[in-house]
C-alpha cells in the first residue's frame, strides 16, 4: 500500500471521528484529529512508499484503520533508534529515559513540526544481533589519539575475549566536549568491532546548576548565606565510606561533607584488611558498582555483613544518587533505633 492509500483510509477514519461528535467526546475527538493532522503531515515527509497492509493474491485486501495508540515497531540502532514506518529517528536521551529495546512497540505522538512525544506501549523480547555496548569507559589520550581501552572499574575492554583498543573520532571529542578521564558509553558492531559510536557521556555532577544571582544580590551576603547547603539532620556526623571512583572522590566528598558527614573512599582494590578496618568505621557503606571490580565490590559486601553496616549497591556514578542513597540509608538506620 502507497501513501495515497493511507491518506485514503485516514480520512475515512477522520470522517468517522467527527460523525460521532458530541459534547461528551469534543476534548477527546478534537485531540484524535489533531493527531491525524500531525500524523499526515509527517507522513508528506516520506520519501518512499510504506507498506501496512499484507495483499493475497485472488483476494480483496485487507481493510486496516491507522490507530496511533497501538504504538510503531522500535529498531535499536548503534546511537538512538528509528521508527521505519514514520521515519523517525529516537533519540538517544529519549530511549535511555523510556528504557526502549529493539522491538519494543512504541507510540509517537506527533507535536508541532516534525518532533514527536513518544512513549513505551510494550516491551519486546528482540535484541539487536549486531549491537553490543561497553558501558563506563574512560577517555585516555596517546599521543595525539583519543582511545578507550580500560572501564570505569579498571578492566581492560574485551571484545571476543581479547583486549581491544576503541579509536574514537575527533569529531566526537568535538561534539561531546571530551577531555581526558571522562567517562562514556559506546556502542559498536559484534561483525565490524571498529564501526562504533559513542552514544553517552555520564556526567558526575548530574544536577542542574543553579541559577546565577543577579550582581546586586552578591552585595547582600545574608542572600548568599540562605543559598548555601545546609547540614541534613539525617547524615550530619556521619561517617560514610564509598567504595570504588576514587579518583572523583572529592566531588562525592565536597557535596557530602557540605550536608555534615565525614567520608572516606577505597577503589577496592587495596588490601582487604583495610577494606575492612574503613568499613568497621563507617556507620553506611555506598558501592559505586560501574566503578569497582566484582572483587572489590564482594569483599565489601562480605565486611559490610559481618560487621553490621548498611550499605547499598548504586549503579550510577552521578552525584545526586549518591547523595539520595546516603541519606535513604541514614534515614532507614535511625527508624531502627
């Protein structure tokens, strides 16, 4: 079926929409049709014609109804998705946010213009066969190339169980402000390894920043004293220890400390006595998962065990997590008591 067809049967459905218009369906009806509108207007953009319907030789074709609530197939594609049938690209901030895997069924609800708000129908149980992603890599200069070869918890990047050195291009260093240290994703092809891409760049500090006061404000040091951080009655004096991302300690030590505790960090790989004289210190335990070896991680769970201590497991290396899940677990430790 061409284009033409679909526009064919939109307006038979359109016709039908507004013959069953009343007073009890006006806010609904009005929204159906604009979606249509939209819908016909990114179809106009197609360049080739799209196929909905199955024809069978010696029969009548099938009569479909274009329903835009029962969601478009979903393609994973190495950054972002795409959507074959309205030819539209996900992108990558949209499918992290959504958690959309390939075959997933996805609904695109056209906006102003060629933007579409989409939304997750129903989970597939499809993967992409020539997809595979290395997640937590670090961005290391040699020479005057960029490469990744090492993860945030300091193994080396296996891709068919050897070592594999990732040359990343100058205009992805460009496009996502790369420097030496920054953590990244990457996604590449199981049968090509060396056709990649970078598709995210995680960022420690996770939360917007602050608007700036207007100059006159700065004059008024009582202004600045309310924008400061305030101890939180739940962590203040409390001694919290993080296991893994070590080398960003001081940004998790700066924002915690702010609230009144005391913290120290381990990457986990140091002697496991002294993993476990921290964590007999500590009165809560963080482990930053994407940054520490399986080693690590389980020698801190096996002290954090024997001797009592809360702790949790974080599988993000952003600031507010860590902040949010120091004080869930200050605030479970005091309901005991």
């Amino acid at each position: 079926m061409n284009k033409e067809n679909i526009v064919m049967k939109a307006k038979i459905e359109m016709k039908h929409i507004v013959n069953n218009l009343n007073m009890d369906t006006l806010l609904e009806t009005t929204t159906k049709l604009q979606q249509y509108l939209y819908f016909l207007e990114s179809l106009s953009r197609l360049e080739c014609p799209v196929e909905v319907e199955n024809e069978v030789e010696g029969d009548e074709p099938a009569k479909e109804t274009i329903d835009l609530d029962k969601g478009f197939l979903f393609e994973r594609k190495l950054k972002g998705g795409y959507i074959p049938v309205i030819d539209t690209y996900v992108p990558e901030s949209i499918v992290r946010s959504l958690n959309l895997s390939h075959g997933d069924l996805v609904k695109a609800s056209p906006k102003r213009g060629s933007h579409f708000h989409f939304e997750l129908i129903k989970k597939g149980n499809e993967k992409n066969p020539d997809r595979a992603e290395i997640k937590y890599g670090i961005v290391e200069k040699d020479g005057d190339l960029w490469i990744c070869s090492k993860t945030l918890s300091g193994k080396n990047i296996l891709i068919d169980e050897s070592p594999f050195v990732i040359h990343l291009k100058e205009s992805e260093i460009q496009e996502f402000h790369l420097q030496e240290g920054d953590i990244i994703d990457i996604a590449y092809s199981k049968k090509t390894p060396t056709i990649h891409k970078i598709i995210w760049k995680h960022e420690i500090e996770d939360e917007s920043p602050s608007r700036p006061l207007p100059s006159g404000a700065y004059k008024d040091k009582s202004k600045l004293q309310r924008r400061a951080v305030q101890p939180h009655p739940s962590i203040k004096g409390k001694n919290i220890a993080i296991i893994g991302n070590i080398n960003r300690y001081s940004v998790y030590r700066d924002r915690l400390s702010a609230l009144g505790a005391t913290v120290q960090a381990m990457d986990g790989t140091e002697d496991e006595n002294r993993i476990a004289a921290a964590i007999r210190k500590a009165d809560i335990v963080l482990i930053i998962i994407p940054a520490v070896s399986h080693n690590g991680s389980t020698v801190a769970k096996k002290y954090c065990k024997q001797y009592n201590i809360p702790f949790s497991t974080i599988d993000s290396i952003g600031i507010s997590s860590v902040v949010a899940e120091a004080i869930r677990q200050a605030q479970n430790k005091k309901s005991f008591f």
